[in-house]
C-alpha cells in the first residue's frame, strides 16, 4: 500500500485503463459534476426505442396535428355561418372584420412558438400539451356562446389559438424522445394528420351547421380539443438528463428560460432566415387560388377540386417524403426542403399560365405534393441542427419567425390584385420568394461540413498533445531511474 502511495505516476498509469467515472471518483473535486455529465451522452444514445409506446405517442401527436389544423383550415366553413349569424354575406366591411378572426388565430399559432418552447424546455412536453388543450378547450368552448363579433377576437383568435399553440409544438419535440432511425417517416405520418382531417372536417361541420348551428358545432368541436387534452398524458418523456438536473432548483437558470445556444450554429441562423423568407410567396396560392379560378374560369368552376388535390398529394408527400428524409444522411435532409421550395415557386409561377382547368389541377398536385416534403422534414433537419437538448427553441423561434410572411404575403398579394386588376403579376412574385429561400438553405451542408472538419481537427489535435505531454511524462519517469541507477554504481 505505501509503495502505491508513493509512486503516483504508477497509480496514474493503472487507472488508465479505467473507465473516466472510476478515475474521476478517486479525486474529490470531480465528484459532483460526475453524475451530471456522465448519463447525458449514454442517455441520448440509448433512450430511443424506434417504437413501442412511441407509436402511441405518435398517435396522439398525429391526432394533435389533426385537430387543431383541421379546424384552423376549416374557418372558410365557419366563416360563412358567422357572415349569416351576426350580418349579411353580402357586407364588405363585415367580411373584412371576419376574415381578420381566422387571420388571428392562425398567426397567434405561430407568433406564440418561442414563448412555448420555453415552456417546454421549463415544464416538459406533457404538462405543456395538456395545458395547452385546456386553455384550446375553454377558449373554443367560450366562442360558441358570443353573440357579436367583437369577443370572438378574444375567445377564437387570442385564448383558443394560444392554447392550439401550446399544445401544438410539444406533439414535435416529444417524438425526438423515441425516434431517431425512423423520425423522418413518423414525422410524415403525424404531420399528415392535418391532411387528413383538413380533407374530412369540412364535411362535417357542414352537415353539422346545417342540423345544428353555429353555436352547437364549436361545442361538438370542443369534443376534438377534450381528447387532444388527454392525448397530450401520453407524452412521457424519455430525455430527462438535463432538464432533472435543473428541475431541483426553485428557479431555472436563464440559459434554460433562453437557450443562445441554438443561435451558435451558424447552420441554425440561416435556416431561421431562410424559412421565413421563403414564405412570403409560400401562402399566396393557398389564400387567393379560388378567386383566381372564379375570375378566370367562372363561378360555377368546380374550385373546390384544386383543394382536394391539394390536400391529398399533401398527405401523400409528407408519407413518402418522411420515409425518404430516413434514408438521407446528416443535414442533407436540407435539400429535400430546397427541392420543395423550388419546386413550389415554379408552380406558383405557373399559375397564370394556365387556361385549361386540367393545366391547374396538375399544378395543384404537385404542389401538395411537395408542401407535404416541406413540412414533415422540418422537425428531422430541426435535431441535426441543434441536437435533441436544444430542439424545443429552435422549432419554436422558427415557427414564431414564420408568423410574420405567413401574415404579410397574402394581403401585399391581394393589394397588388387590387391595383392591377388580376392576380397574375401577384402569383407571378410570389414564386420568387421560395426560389431565393430554398438558394439560402443550399449553404446549410456547406456549412455544418466545415464545422465538423474543423471540429475533427481541433480533436486530433488535441489527441495529439495529449498523446505528446503522456510521452514526455513516460520519458521523464523513465530516465529518473536510470540515473539513480548509475549514480548508484
């Protein structure tokens, strides 16, 4: 024992073999960050079970994604039910006053994101989603007892879309905690559920407006945001290492409430900017489309055709595209989204070129089809940005920049058909925008490739003088005895 004792450099070398927890546990000042810093990286790589009670989980965030965007996509429905309950169909000024309840609670959707993620960075994404269903319920609940427009703003457009918000993004984030393998294609089939009930609903609620009115209806609808509350307790978290280390404190740290890591990565910065500036022209086809068609094709034009195309290719897109983003390695996923923009704006500027009705229906597939691809990926290239610590942020101050061009690009496309009298020139700039967006996020692989080469080097590097110091140090113990041995001959 006293000849362990006096020769460290000895104890040194035998604990190399160890494991760094054993090594770090003989020294007394790294015993406390042990158990922070140990489980992180195992539990990251090891909590994913590909399946199991995550397909459950899938299931509610797919019945998430159902609900609360069927019923936003339906407004159309109700809008013509609130024009008859509180005026005339006929009155501008009321149909501009309606028009803005929808155009609120579809922009609060996204404008309330990064307050949401902080919630679930803070609270997790079962308390988050159950809260938000909550408040969804009581604000939906609330709007079908007002008798005037005014409330509505509140009730509809403020208290129904924040809840709709805050049950929303968890239904992302807490697939990353059992996928990783097959998060592209479980991404597809839950994001397709807005699809499939945006395709359904409307179905439904017109058959409901007219056996039971305006009011009874948002009840019945309260039914889906009921059972969107109790999907949100199957979101059982299975990434707890960092938020348990922080839950023991009364006050999280404000790195936690606002994660600046995710602004760190350069890759992350120009998504953020590239998204949104390729929204701007996004939107305009799916807002103005059917009057195009009534101006140029009549009234009495089967409109309603381009809608289901574009509905269903869309729940096609997001199938196949979330099962090919699987097979796409890394940040490469980045150029699914670019094809898509690419793709979109070309339609868009396609358009105006079509006289025949055949001509708009195959650009309608088309773009639902790749408006699915855009969609389902976001969340995949969202973890290999920023890692699955970081992820709730970073869709959430992604969703709240996207509020601004999905508010401002339909009313400057709807201005300009004002002033020229057709929309052409309107879908004919609104192609550009995607185009320059998807050209912005082709630097994304460029990008996350040189930082990794950078982060290669700086580890073998590092290896290196680590490798150099223990050869320095084995050179010098090694010549220590030498030279007792001559001096004793």
């Amino acid at each position: 024992m006293t000849e362990g004792n006096s020769m460290p450099e000895g104890g040194l070398e035998e604990k190399d073999g160890l494991p760094p927890a054993e090594e770090k546990k003989e020294n007394g000042d790294s015993r406390v960050s042990l158990p922070e810093k140990a489980p992180g990286p195992e539990e990251v790589e090891f909590v994913h079970p590909e399946g199991g009670w995550g397909w459950v989980v899938m299931l509610a965030a797919m019945w998430c994604n159902g609900s609360v965007f069927g019923i936003q996509n339906a407004f159309g429905i109700l809008f013509l039910s609130l024009l008859r309950e509180f005026g005339s169909e006929d009155d501008d000024d009321l149909r501009f006053r309606t028009a803005w309840v929808g155009s609120l609670s579809m922009g609060m959707i996204f404008f309330c994101s990064p307050i949401v993620s902080v919630f679930t960075d803070i609270l997790g994404c079962r308390i988050t989603a159950v809260g938000g269903a909550a408040v969804g319920l009581v604000g939906l609940m609330a709007s079908s007892f007002v008798t005037s427009l005014g409330p509505l703003y509140f009730t509809y457009g403020i208290v129904f879309a924040c809840g709709c918000s805050f049950a929303y993004q968890p239904s992302l984030v807490i697939l990353g905690h059992y996928f990783k393998k097959r998060l592209g294609l479980v991404n597809g089939i839950v994001t397709a559920g807005s699809s499939i009930f945006t395709i359904t609903l409307p179905f439904l609620l017109s058959g409901l407006l007219e056996k039971v009115g305006l009011h009874n209806t948002m009840r019945v609808l309260c039914i889906l945001m009921f059972i969107l509350m109790l999907a949100g307790f199957t979101y059982r978290p299975l990434l707890p290492a960092k938020p348990a280390s922080t839950r023991t404190r009364k006050c999280p740290p404000l790195s936690q409430i606002f994660n600046v890591n995710i602004w760190k990565s350069l890759g992350y910065r120009i998504w953020a900017f590239g998204i949104p500036a390729a929204l701007y022209g996004y939107f305009v086809p799916y807002v103005h489309l059917m009057k195009h068609v009534e101006e140029r094709f009549g009234v009495d034009a089967n409109k309603e055709v381009l809608l289901m195309c574009i509905g269903i290719t869309s729940c096609v897109g997001r199938l196949i595209f979330g099962r090919v983003a699987d097979y796409v390695s890394g940040v490469n996923k980045v150029y699914l989204q670019v094809t898509s923009f690419l793709i979109i704006g070309l339609m868009s500027m396609m358009i105006p070129l079509c006289h025949i009705f055949g001509g708009l229906i195959a650009v309608c597939l088309l773009m639902g089809l790749f408006d699915g691809c855009f969609i389902c990926i976001m969340a995949p290239i969202a973890f290999e940005l920023v890692g699955a610590d970081d992820v709730s942020q970073a869709i959430g101050f992604l969703l709240g920049l996207m509020s601004v061009p999905m508010t401002v690009g339909p009313p400057i496309a709807g201005f300009l058909r004002d002033r020229l009298g057709s929309y052409d020139v309107a879908f004919y700039l609104a192609g550009i925008p995607p185009i320059f967006g998807g050209a912005v996020l082709c630097l994304i692989p460029w990008v996350e490739a040189r930082r990794k080469k950078r982060e290669k080097e700086a580890s073998v590097g590092k290896d290196q003088g680590v490798t150099e110091k223990m050869m320095e140090n084995e050179k010098a113990h090694g010549d220590a005895p030498g030279k007792t041995g001559e001096s004793v001959l």
